[in-house]
C-alpha cells in the first residue's frame, strides 16, 4: 500500500475504513491493516473523525439511531447520485407526481441513510445477517422510507428484495401499487416483480422464472411483495429451494417487514416450534450469506418483547432507528393529549374529539353472534347521526377551500364482526337516503339542526385556526347536497366484493364501514371523520385501529374523532407511553448503547396489555428506577453568567470537600484518563450537596437534581451508593480551567443544528457529553486486567459480543455510583464574525460558544440488588 502525502492522510485513511467495512471486516482489523503504513497520531485523528462522523448521523434533527457500533456501521458512503439510480429516478418521481418539495425530499433522504447505514454491506466478502427496527408512526409515511431504503440498497448492491405486507390482500395491493409507482415504473427494465398489482397477483408456485436465473443475473434486481401468509410464505420458500447454493450465496438480500409486530412474532414457547409464519421469516432470512431484515412498526412493543437469547429469532439486536416527527403529522398526543413525559410538559388535546355516550357505544357495539338479532334494530344512535352531519358539513367546507376533487372519507368502525357491519350499512343507507329526500323538500328540521351544529362546534373551534377559511352556512348547503349526490357507502371486510381502492383516478367521497381489515397498515385518503366504538384490550391493537392519526393538510379543525370517555382516556395513556419509549431511546443512543444491552421499558396501565399475551412470554414488571443506568445532562446553561459562575462555584466545592476529607486520588490503571483526576470513596452526601447546588437545565431528559437526590437517599437506606467516585475530565485539548488549583483542559463538544433557536431557556443540547469508555475510569480494580489502554481491554473481550454496559452491569459494585464532571470548551475568543460563520456551515453541529466555562455531567449508577418500586413498567427480561 502506498502511503499518500501528509493532507491527504486522513481523508485516505476514513475511505480505506470505509472499503474494509463494505467488505464485512470491522474497525479494528481495519486500523491493524493500516499501523504499519501510518503514524500512530495520524491514524488515531483520522479514526476519531470517522468515528465523530458515525455519532452524527446517530442522533440529529431527522430521529436517532440506537445501534451497536462494532457491526458495519461505517460502510455506506452515500446515495448514489447519478442521474439513472434508483435513488435518483425515486426523487424525481416524488418531486413529479407527489409534489414533494426540496425539503421533503431533504429528509427523506436523511432519514433512509439512517436506515441503510446499519444493514449488512451487500459485498462483503464474509457471511453478514443483520436484525433491525424501525419505529415510525401511525399514517406517517413509512412506506416512502422504505422506498427510498429499498432504492439506496439496490444501487448499493442488493440483488433481492422481500417485502412482507401485512396480512390482507388490500394492504399488500396498496404496497405493491405503491413500490411499482415509485420504484419499478421509473426503470422497468432494471427490476424483475415476481407479484403484480392485483387481488390474486401475490406470490404463487407457478412462476415463469426460475430462482436460479432471477437471482443469478448480474442486472438489476428482483422485488417481491408477501402477505404473511402461511402458503404463500410456503411457496415463496419452494422456489428459493430450487436455486442453487452458490446463487443464494452470490445473492445479496434485504427484507423489509412492513407492520413486523403483526404476524411475525412467535407466539409460541421456547421449547416448541416457532409460530408458522414466524418460523418461515426466519429461514427466508437463513437462505442468504449476506441478508438484512428490517422491521417497520409504529407499535413496537410486541418486537421490543421478542426472546433475545433465539439468535435466529427476529429480536432487533443490531440496531433500533426512531424516525422523527414530521412537522405536519397529527398523532395521539396531538390529538389526545398526554402527561408530562421526562422535560416535555403536560399536552392538551386538540379540540376535535368527540364523546360515543355509553349508552350509544352499546347500541352499535356486537361482539358476539348471538348479538346480531336485534342490533340496531333499523334505527341509528344520535351520536353517529351526528357524526355523519359533521362529515357532510366537513367535507362540505372542504369543497369551499378549493378541495372538492379531493378524496373525503368517513370512518365507522364499531364491530369485528361481518354481519354487523352489513346491517349497520343497510342502516347507513337508509339514513342517508333520508337525508337526501329532505334535502330535496328543505326539511326546516333538518337545517336547523345542521346549522345549529355548524355554529356551535366547526365556527367555534375553527376561530382557534389563522388560516382556517369558513363559508356561510348558505354557501355550505349548496355543497351538501351535492355531496350527498356523490356519497357512496363501502363496507370493507375479508368477504366484500367491492373494495375500498384510490387506485382508479376516481375521486372517493364515502362512508367506510369496516373491521379488521381497516385496522392496519391501509390509509383511508382524505379521512374526516371517524366513528369509533370498538374495544381493544392491547396496546398495539387500540393504537393500529386509529386510521385518523396522520396528515390533513388544509381541514385539521374540520376532522371530528367520535370515540368512547374510556377510549380518550386510553389515547390519553398511549400517547404517554408512545413518547416515553422513544425519550428512552434517545438517551439510550446518546450513551451508545445497544438494544441487546438495555431494555426499553412500557409503562403499564391499569386494565390495558401491552400486547398478545403470547408475544409476552419474556415480559416482567419493572419498577421506573435509575439502576444499572447512565444519565447525560446534554442540555448545558451557556449564557447566563450568574448560572455557569454558581456551577463553577459548585465543582469547586466538592472538590475542596473531597480533598478537606481527604479522600484520595486514584492511581489511574488505564493510560487513557492519566489527565484525569478521580477521588475514590466519597460520601453519598456530598455528592448529593453538589447535586442541590449544581443548576441543571430544566430541558435535560430523564432527571433532576430532586430525583438524583430522592434516588440516592433510597438506594443508601438499602446500604447502596454509598461509595462514590468523582472524577474530574482532563481529556480535552482545549480553553485550560483551574480547579482547585489544577489545570484541566476543557473538551470540545458540538451543540445540536439550530439549538440555539431550540425553546430550552438558556440552555443548549450538546450533541454527545461522554464517550462509552469513560465510565471505566474508576473500574480498573474491579476487572481483572493488566491492560494498559480501554481499547485493549476492550479486544480481550471482543469475542464475547459485549460492551461498557455488560461491565456496568457486571462489575460496578452496588455501592459505587460514579459522577463524571466535563469542563466543556466555551470558546472564550471566537468572534461574533467567526461564531455566525461556523453556524452557516452546511453542517448537522454547530459551535458551542459560553459566557463562561461549562461544565457537563453524567452520572453511572451501579445495577441495583434492591430497585424501589415506582411507576410500573414492562420489561424484557432476556435482554
């Protein structure tokens, strides 16, 4: 290998990484290939570019990645960007045909490389199975991500791609119309679908091409589309049976599990056979030495469940992607409201819920057959009369904001079963047929209750809307009836012949009565109001029922929901539990930690399952404790000077009280942290002084100085954390900061892209505080090693697939909390010139600048033998 001169080193090196990592090796045997051929300072800056680089793209604006650094995380270098890929010809589609903007398409491109990022490198030279999941939301769009997954993976090189859509053949049609638009159409010739844009076109044993020639061929690649269903899982594996070994081999595959909570999971025990279709996901994924299976979900709770300990199962080990909100996306808390969550504040609800009366909910509830005699009985309750004059109304409205020929569709979901959803339609019809007759005659009874309707509820709430354009109730009449003119009624279930499909051209304007097959994964287009009275016992299911969460661009204060007090209240708990799993991730990312490391916990509700309870088998109880954990204050005060003096004052003070006390200073064992200073054996009470001195941002994620406190003083009743270490961080290069006398140079962090604008106070969010290995700091007697350095430690155990939390868990002793202090770089010479030019970097950080030096702390707590009891949670109890 030639070594190149001096300014192209590091750039050469990060690529050189970056090759060795799309061959499957990893960083470590990658940096051994280049020791000898660069300087040992040389490479080391170059590696902690890289690896800064890979901790951007973890955590940004477009979501974050909770991951294990040590797969492949590295070899992707980008889209492809020439004009015949199928990434590019994927924008133009969507710029095209969809109207998606310059910064739609910004990110969505940021969000797939996040996906992308974490698969197997589709070349690699060794075998390569990646798991991941990717949790989006209800109605969100994460059929375009997945697109954009899919085109980046086949201009990367993969040769095969299995989706899995759904159980119904309407889900799977929707997803294969949707995959030809936007991925086989734009170059036909470069893709081979072996399933068709049809109600019969799922895969089937006759195939006119063989495996071997369909996946063998050197051009394009093949794109299947599955519904999890046994014989059609049963056939697709028939005909992957007949390729020959060296062909699946050669065959580069990436699976994506479209709703993957749904079907996938093994409801089976450990000690029997897995589930049908679970056990056909895993040896589709089996078939193929290098193969990635992505699952999409917006209810992870039955995949977050999954056995880890069944290597080929479907838990996500290597990497769990949470993608961002989209600013326009209206979810349950949005719609619902939620509870305080960690720094986020209580939310209300918006005003457009409405209340099913119980007795009303009754009426149009059946859940057993015996109750179909006598349902309805040819008469509708008053609260779904109503509901359908607010989507005659809304929809009306609609037409007046230039949406006439756009689609408008009422949702009535209020039994699973068949039967009453045909009565409850031939009621509909006769309620509509009514309807017409008086619009006809001008019944004075039936304007006067639509209008007393349209003044007391849509022109109220609407006033709350700026933008929100209102027409008279003359004008609006004159769009009901033509409305109603158009109205259709479609009931949607496994026997309907007519379907609900927007396929056609044809704009819909109807009233959609359904069950089960309404309930996942289908998009009702332009959904106004929804009807529902149908009881769900598990999270997941309540959650996937509600087809009304996503976009209403233009009529948000025209949607109505009309749902049961029980029903609100549920939303209310999930939209609770919804932003708590992913505030957990978050900081699980920001400690890059792995999911095999930690489990993410669900808060329990009183009459609620998380899920199936057979997708429950490894779920137990867990109280909300900080055992076992490590908390960042990423959010830091930079501004006021009262706040950073009083913090410096505060860090001053504990370490005159640990020097006054004469606790000693430890012999560092690893030459790592030999800038470093750590006082070994502090008392719970002067840590916890320092904790109510020390002013924390009210933004900082998971605690306050009270809860540390609160936590610290029960876990010291049970003879826990009463050993401390306090350790002062002198790893920096930067502003020097005396401290008792001694001099530690602050490190440099970079701050969040437009944190600064951020609603935090005074306060901004640092990308990343502590790096893994510093929490070892104070463990070198506790691991039974001679290491000199963390990294060859670290490679002694690198066969056992473990990390900084298998030792936090493992080896910190239940007495021993750790607090690690940061002199943060303020920047105290950057120029106002200098400081906004940084900021106008096209950039995913910008500068952190200070009145003052900043301090960043993180604490470690030891895995408790005696965690208090809190709030209940579920937890996986095999991770």
């Amino acid at each position: 290998m030639q070594q190149p001169q001096s300014s192209e080193q590091v750039s050469f090196i990060i690529q050189f990484i970056r090759g060795q990592l799309a061959l499957g090796q990893n960083l470590t045997v990658a940096k051994k290939m280049l020791r000898n051929q660069f300087n040992e300072t040389v490479l080391e800056e170059a590696v902690q570019i890289f690896l800064s680089q890979q901790q951007h793209s973890r955590s940004d604006s477009q979501g974050c990645i909770l991951t294990d650094p040590r797969n492949f995380e590295g070899w992707y270098p980008g889209p492809d960007l020439s004009i015949g890929s199928h990434w590019s010809l994927l924008k133009r589609k969507l710029v095209r045909d969809s109207g998606w903007d310059e910064g739609m398409i910004g990110n969505l491109d940021v969000a797939s490389t996040k996906v992308i990022s974490q698969i197997a490198p589709p070349k690699s030279e060794m075998a390569a199975a990646v798991k991941g999941l990717v949790l989006g939301y209800i109605q969100s769009g994460k059929t375009a991500n997945f697109s954009a997954v899919i085109a980046k993976a086949v201009d990367s090189g993969y040769k095969l791609v299995v989706v899995l859509s759904g159980m119904h053949n309407n889900l799977r049609v929707q997803t294969q119309a949707r995959l030809h638009d936007e991925l086989v159409g734009p170059n036909e010739e470069a893709c081979n679908t072996l399933t068709t844009v049809d109600e019969k076109g799922d895969f089937s044993k006759r195939q006119t091409v063989s495996a071997n020639r369909a996946l063998g061929s050197s051009d394009g690649f093949t794109l299947v589309v599955l519904k999890k269903n046994t014989c059609v899982l049963r056939n697709f594996l028939s005909w992957l049976n007949n390729a020959k070994p060296e062909v699946l081999a050669g065959c580069p595959t990436l699976v994506i599990d479209d709703e993957s909570d749904q079907a996938s999971i093994n409801t089976r025990k450990p000690e029997d056979e897995p589930s049908a279709i679970n056990e056909k996901v895993r040896k589709i994924c089996e078939q193929f030495k290098v193969v990635s299976y992505v699952g999409y979900t917006a209810t992870p709770f039955a995949n977050i469940l999954i056995d880890s300990n069944e290597e080929t199962d479907l838990f996500p080990r290597d990497f769990i992607v949470s993608l961002e909100k989209p600013n326009t996306y209206f979810g349950p808390e949005e719609l619902f409201g939620r509870a305080d969550v960690n720094a986020s504040s209580r939310m209300e609800g918006m005003p457009v819920v409405r209340s099913i009366p119980s007795h009303d909910a009754d009426i149009v509830s059946a859940s057993k057959k015996k109750d179909i005699e006598n349902y309805l009985n040819g008469q509708l309750p008053a609260s779904l009369v109503e509901a359908i004059d607010s989507f005659i109304l809304a929809a009306s409205a609609r037409a007046e904001r230039g949406q006439w020929k756009k689609h408008a569709t009422m949702l009535v979901h209020t039994s699973r079963l068949i039967d009453a959803q045909e009565k409850l339609k031939d009621s509909v019809e006769e309620h509509l047929f009514e309807l017409k007759d008086q619009f006809k005659r001008q019944d004075s009874s039936l304007l006067q209750r639509l209008q007393q309707l349209w003044e007391r509820d849509f022109l109220k709430v609407s006033k709350g809307f700026k933008e929100a354009k209102m027409p008279s109730f003359d004008v609006l009449l004159k769009d009901s009836e033509r409305l109603l003119d158009r109205l259709e009624i479609i009931v949607d279930n496994s026997t309907s012949e007519e379907r609900l499909s927007f396929r056609d051209g044809d704009i819909v304007k109807a009233i959609v009565i359904g069950g089960n097959t309404l309930s996942r994964g289908l998009t009702l287009e332009g959904l106004t109001t929804s009807y529902f009275a149908r009881s769900a016992t598990a999270y997941d299911t309540l959650l996937q029922m509600g087809r009304w969460f996503g976009y209403r661009p233009g009529y948000v204060d025209l949607t109505r929901i009309y749902v049961t007090a029980e029903l609100n209240s549920k939303f209310y708990h999930l939209a609770t539990v919804e932003q708590e799993i992913r505030d957990e991730i978050k900081m699980m990312a920001a400690n890059a930690e792995r999911p095999i490391d930690v489990g993410v916990m669900i808060r329990k509700h009183p009459t609620l399952k998380v899920t199936n309870a057979y997708k429950m088998r490894t779920a137990q109880l867990a109280s909300c404790s900080y055992s076992g954990t490590k908390l960042q204050a990423r959010y830091v005060h930079y501004s006021n000077e009262r706040l950073l003096s009083e913090n410096f004052h505060a860090v001053e003070k504990l370490i005159h009280s640990c020097k006054d006390s004469g606790f000693k200073l430890q012999e560092q064992g690893f030459r790592d942290f030999q800038t470093c200073q750590v006082y070994r054996s502090v008392t719970s009470e002067l840590v916890k002084q320092f904790f109510e001195r020390f002013n924390f941002s009210q933004a900082n994620s998971k605690f306050t100085s009270k809860d540390l406190v609160d936590y610290i003083e029960r876990q010291v009743e049970a003879s826990e954390l009463k050993d401390w270490s306090v350790a002062l961080m002198g790893t920096g290069k930067g502003t020097p900061v005396s401290i008792c006398g001694t001099e530690f140079k602050s490190s440099e962090r970079s701050v969040v892209k437009e944190s600064y604008e951020m609603e935090c106070g005074d306060s901004v969010q640092l990308r990343a505080l502590t790096p893994p290995d510093d929490e070892l700091i104070d463990l070198y007697d506790c691991l039974d090693t001679k290491r000199n350095t963390v990294e060859q430690f670290l490679s002694d155990h690198k066969d056992e697939n473990v990390s900084q939390v298998y030792f936090r868990h493992t080896f910190r002793p239940v007495d021993r909390g750790l607090l690690l202090i940061y002199p943060i770089e303020w920047n105290p010479t950057m120029t106002d010139e200098e400081f906004q030019k940084r900021r106008a970097e096209p950039a995913v950080t910008e500068p952190l600048r200070g009145a003052g030096p900043i301090f960043g702390i993180a604490v470690v707590f030891p895995k408790s033998d005696k965690p208090m009891a809190g709030i209940q949670y579920i937890k996986n109890k095999t991770v």
